[in-house]
C-alpha cells in the first residue's frame, strides 16, 4: 500500500499516521494490502443513463 510507505518514509506529512506506519514491517504492509484487495464494496453501484459529459 503506497499510502502506508510514504507515512512510513515520511512523504506524508501526518504524525499519527507516522507513528503507527512507522512499526510496521514490509510484510506488515503486504498482509494489510491483501486484506483490503478482498473486500467487496458495501453498496452496488448502477449505471446512469449518461452523465455530464456525455449527450443526453
């Protein structure tokens, strides 16, 4: 997760985020990931019929 190696490294400034990317190891990130890549979207979403920038 690209997220959680800059607040580790430092390239996001968020010092509670910091603190807690800080511990974790590389294989910690991975597992975290793979969670997350699991997960289903709690609400389906539908198809408009258009949208903005097409015409309707």
């Amino acid at each position: 997760m690209r997220a959680l190696d800059e607040y580790k490294k430092g390239g996001r400034k968020n010092p509670i985020m910091k603190g807690f990317a800080s511990n974790l190891t590389d294989a910690d990130i991975d597992v975290i990931a793979q969670y997350f890549s699991q997960l289903k979207p709690p609400l389906a979403t539908e198809e408009r019929p258009y949208t903005r920038f097409t015409a309707h």
